[in-house]
C-alpha cells in the first residue's frame, strides 16, 4: 500500500509540473521579452506587461489545452482504476 500510494504521490507531483508548464514558460517569456522592451525604451509602465501576458497565456491554453485534457483524464482513469490496489 506505501508504495502505490508513494507511486500515485510522485505521478500527481509530475503530471502538475507537465500540465503547468505550457502556461508559466510561456508566460516567463514573454515576461521576460517585455521586460527587455520596457528597459530599451526606458518606459516602466506596470500595467504594461499584463496584457501581453494574459493573451500568450491565453494562446498557449488555447493550444495546449487539449494535450494538458488528455493528460488529466488519462491520469485520472489510472487513478481510479488504481485504488482497489490501494485498499487491498
């Protein structure tokens, strides 16, 4: 039993690091890329760097979305398969 549930425990622990990725790599980029744009122009308006963020992260959902459905259906079908394991 501590082993599945340490199993189940370090699969949830990956497949969130997977499913968050597309989004907050994204969005470092993109940070990342305004930032630069702010210290070249020498504008440093806060305000300025949500909407960038907002429609990328946006578009990588949008795009991303389907693999990061994928992944927490199938990780959840092996989750419920898995749990008579755990009780036995």
């Amino acid at each position: 039993m501590g082993g599945e549930l340490t199993r189940l425990i370090v699969e949830t622990l990956y497949l969130v690091l997977l499913v968050s990725a597309p989004a907050l790599v994204v969005s470092l980029v993109v940070g990342f890329a305004v930032g630069l744009l702010q210290a070249a122009t020498q504008v440093q308006e806060q305000t300025l760097s949500f909407v960038p963020k907002l429609v990328a992260v946006a578009t990588a959902l949008a795009v991303f979305g389907g693999f990061m459905g994928a992944e927490l259906v199938r990780f959840t079908t092996r989750l419920w398969t898995s749990i008579p394991a755990l009780f036995s």
